[in-house]
C-alpha cells in the first residue's frame, strides 16, 4: 500500500489552514502531524480519511501500483479521533457490531471479543456507553478501528483520555501497525511523535 499526497491545501473560507503539504507513505512506514492547537491537524486528518476534501492538491492511496477508488480506500482505513462519534444509548457491543456491518455483512464475533479483552474492556461490552467513562470510549474506538485489520491505521490524539495503562496499549499497537503497514498520528506528545519516521510540521 501506498499513500500519496501533493500539493494539500485547505483554506476554510478566506482563512489558509495549510498549503502545499506533500508525503509519501509505503507499507512499514509512519507520519506524525504536529503543530500548535488550531494549526491544522485534524484538518489534515480529515483530509487524509476522506472526510473533508481538500481546496487543492490530491491524496491518493495505491495497492500493487494501482489506484484505489474511494469506497476500497475506506476499507483499507482505521480511524481513532475525538470526532468519531459512536452511539451513546446503545451498549459497545451494538456499536461494534454496527461499524463491523458496515464492512461486511458477516461480523466476526471472536475477533471483536479478542480486541475488547486486548484493550481491557473484557466483560465490559452489555453496557450502554453513556455509563462508560472517557478513557473507555476512547479505548472502544480502537476496537472499531482495528476490527478490519487496516492497512492505513491514522490516530488523531492517540491518547486522549488514556491512563498509562492504556498509553501502553495504544504503543503496542503502533508498533505492531508499523512493523507491517502505514501509521499517520496526529500528536504533540513527545512520547509520540518519537513513532514517527517521517512528519510534517503545521502553523
Ligand atoms: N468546519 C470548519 N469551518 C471553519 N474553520 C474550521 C473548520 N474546522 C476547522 N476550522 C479551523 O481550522 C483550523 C485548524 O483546526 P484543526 O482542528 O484542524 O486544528 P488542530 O491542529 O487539530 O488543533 P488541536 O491541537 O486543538 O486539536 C482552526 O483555525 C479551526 O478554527
Ligand atoms: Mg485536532
């Protein structure tokens, strides 16, 4: 897998967020996005996963040397971000089982209790998430995100919310995501931004 960006430039209304932001991604390797707050970020987060578009300049993702269309490009993606918004009346077992509908008919039951038990939230998947505390939710966002095996894996803030317990979770996934295919994190953490072998700089 291949992500390709060129020329990336967002302006919302008259204000110029970023421009002329480019890299070049293969399987193995990783981009950290920093910058002050309000410098872009999860601008170009948005951008990358196809949430917003861009004012000019492409993103494109390549398997084999070929060009994915959007909707295979979505299956290739994993998103964790605090502007994932999940069902708050429903438990975390019919989240999960709705995102996973949303890739494949059949869901993968075994797979789902496998991620729940890795991230600590065994036992915990019958309760409504409105009673589930932040650092929970957060934790339940990356049971959605790598329930399909992504092959581009893209945090924004990967840690928000996280006890160190968690923040340790969260590292060994970024390393198993990294030995094997493309990690995008946004972050100013220190401890973070040291996962990343290439990195762009906003603001
Ligand atoms: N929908 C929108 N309409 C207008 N301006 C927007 C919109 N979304 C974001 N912005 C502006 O774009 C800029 C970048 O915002 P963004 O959320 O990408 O920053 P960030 O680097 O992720 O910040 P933080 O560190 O606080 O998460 C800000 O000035 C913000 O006000
Ligand atoms: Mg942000």
């Amino acid at each position: 897998m291949v992500v390709e960006a060129k020329g990336l430039t967002k302006h919302f209304n008259r204000r110029t967020i970023f421009s002329d932001i480019s890299f070049h991604l293969e399987d193995g390797e990783s981009l950290v996005i920093t910058g002050p707050n309000g410098s872009g970020k999860s601008t170009l987060v948005k951008i990358i996963s196809g949430l917003l578009t861009p004012t000019s300049g492409t993103i494109e993702f390549y398997n084999d040397g070929k060009l994915l269309p959007a909707e295979v490009k979505y299956h290739q993606l994993g998103l964790v971000s605090p502007y994932l918004q999940l069902y708050k009346d429903l438990t975390a077992w019919e989240n999960l089982t709705f995102f996973a509908r949303t890739r494949d008919s059949k869901v993968d039951e075994s797979r789902l209790k496998m991620l729940l038990k890795r991230v600590g939230l065994g036992g915990r998947e019958h309760d409504e998430l409105k009673t589930y505390s932040s650092g929970m939710i957060q934790r339940i966002k990356y049971v959605a995100a790598l329930y399909h095996q992504p092959r581009i894996l893209i945090l924004d803030e990967p840690t928000a919310n996280l006890d160190e317990k968690g923040a340790k979770i969260v590292y060994e996934i970024i390393k198993e995501q990294t030995s094997r295919h493309i990690l995008i994190i946004a972050t100013n953490e220190p401890d973070e931004v040291k996962f990343g072998m290439k990195h762009v700089e906003l603001g």
